[in-house]
C-alpha cells in the first residue's frame, strides 16, 4: 500500500529536498536517484530503495516494471511507497523530465575491499574532481570500458559520490560500476598490495600515452583540471603520460582525458 502525499509542507517532501545538500546527505547517510531509467538501473543491481515517490500523472510506459518492482518492495515491507501530486513531485524533483519517479536509497558500500578485481585488473584513481557531471561521465566510460573500479580520493575538497547529479550524469552506471572512496595514502598502499601499475596523466610528462604499456594491471590516475595531481601521483617511482596538445589549451575535460587513456588500454589489451 502506498500513502498518498499532496501537501508541499509534509515532513518527507522537506527531507527528500534537504537531500541536496553533502552535509545532510552524509548525516543521514541517503541519497536521492531520480528519473525511470536511474531507478531501473538501481534496483537491476540490487538496491532496494528506503522510499519512492511516484506521481502517476508523469509515469512513462517503460516505467511499469519498475513501479511494480517498487510496489513489490512495499508489499515486503522493505521500502515505504509514496503516491505523489504533480506539485509535490515538482518540488523533489531536480529536472523536468524525471518520469514521476523518485527514490531514496542508502550510501554505497565505497571500502576498497569491497572491489572485486579481475585476473588483469583496469582502474580509475579520479583525484579533486570538481565537477559532478565529469565524474557521472568517467562512471558511464567506465561500465563501458568494464574496468575493475572507479576510485575517488577523500583528500581535500571535490565532488562526493553520491552527489544526486552524479547519479544522473552516470545515467545510473554508478550501480553497476565498482566504486571506492579512500584517502591517497591508503588508495596507493592498496595498490601496491594488488601489484598494480600506476600511470599518472600529466601535461608536463614525456611519455605518450599510446607508448606505456597499458595491458598490464593498471591505475589510471587523472586529476582536477585547476589543480592537476598532487605529489602523490606525481612521484617519480610512477608512470606518468601525456595527451598531445596541438592547440593553446595544455589538457582537456578531465572526463574526456579518462576516456582517452582507458579506450587505449581497451585498443592494447585487445592485442594481446
């Protein structure tokens, strides 16, 4: 059974829209999925939602198996369901073209021993990224390329991982990609556990990136556009490459740059 919320003052709308802010999120430890194709996602890789909203006035046909796989949740008891106006879902709601579906779902499992990692791992090490829509794009190139994980550095100030636009900039790849979240020194102790190379892109490298050898285990570690990598990564005992620049401009999106260098390791491993 669902109840039924017409009311822009309830209780639940105001916590669903504080969801929008890092430090309520952390507190509360839940984050909002938003859109048909982001619910879908979620629960085809097990997450089972603490609440959904539904307006049924805004619901898509492609919606249907996903509204009945929330309604099964509720029959368990598992998930509290929510039938809302179109004025209420306005108000949850971040864009205009959600599909009448919003669900609230509990943080990640984001421990760096809860990646599983293949026989020739490929990884991603994203430090101070600024921006959520570059890392919801590094995730979709990432289950793309089907790397082993997505790392995010906790050091200093950038984007968090479940960042509601993160979710929708990842089209909900973020479910299906092995994520983690660590600060530097435990991120580069865990790789060097794992004997697994990293390579560094920097401007300033001498390397191409097409001239290292990507087929073996890998990191990539790429950086904020402002700021770069910090000394870290940029030590001399790792490999660091370099995208060639022809133009003014000494780099590219930071999510383009991950794209490149993970699709040359896709083009070198396909070789082997």
């Amino acid at each position: 059974m669902s109840v039924r919320i017409t009311s822009l003052q309830n209780g639940r709308i105001k916590h669903v829209t504080k969801l929008n802010q890092r430090r309520y999120r952390d507190h509360v430890r839940l984050t909002i999925v938003e859109g048909v194709r982001e619910v879908s996602r979620a629960l085809q890789h097990g997450i089972t939602p603490q609440e959904a909203f539904i307006c049924p006035e805004l619901l898509p046909g492609e919606a249907e198996t996903a509204v009945a796989r929330l309604h099964a949740l509720a029959q368990q008891n598992d998930t509290q369901l929510y039938e809302v106006t179109t004025a209420v879902f306005a108000k949850m709601a971040y864009r205009g073209d959600s599909g009448g579906l919003l669900v609230t779902i509990p943080y990640l499992n984001t421990s760096l021993d809860n990646l599983t990692l293949s026989a020739t791992p490929l990884l991603v090490v994203i430090e101070g990224a600024e921006k959520p829509g570059n890392v919801g794009a590094i995730l979709r190139t990432a289950d793309g390329v089907g790397v082993d994980g997505v790392i995010l550095s906790s050091d200093g100030p950038s984007t968090d991982l479940h960042n509601p636009n993160v979710i929708r900039a990842s089209l909900g790849t973020l479910f299906s990609v092995g994520t983690a979240v660590a600060a530097n020194d435990e991120i580069l102790a865990w790789l060097h556990k794992h004997q697994i190379q990293i390579v560094a892109a920097a401007p300033a490298a001498s390397d191409l990136y097409t001239s290292v050898d990507l087929a073996q285990p890998t990191a990539i570690i790429a950086g904020s556009e402002a700021y770069g990598l910090s000394n870290t990564w940029l030590a001399g005992i790792h490999q660091q490459v370099r995208i060639p620049m022809q133009g003014t401009a000494d780099s590219l999106n930071l999510s383009i740059s991950v794209a490149i260098l993970l699709y040359e390791a896709v083009r070198q491993r396909q070789l082997t």
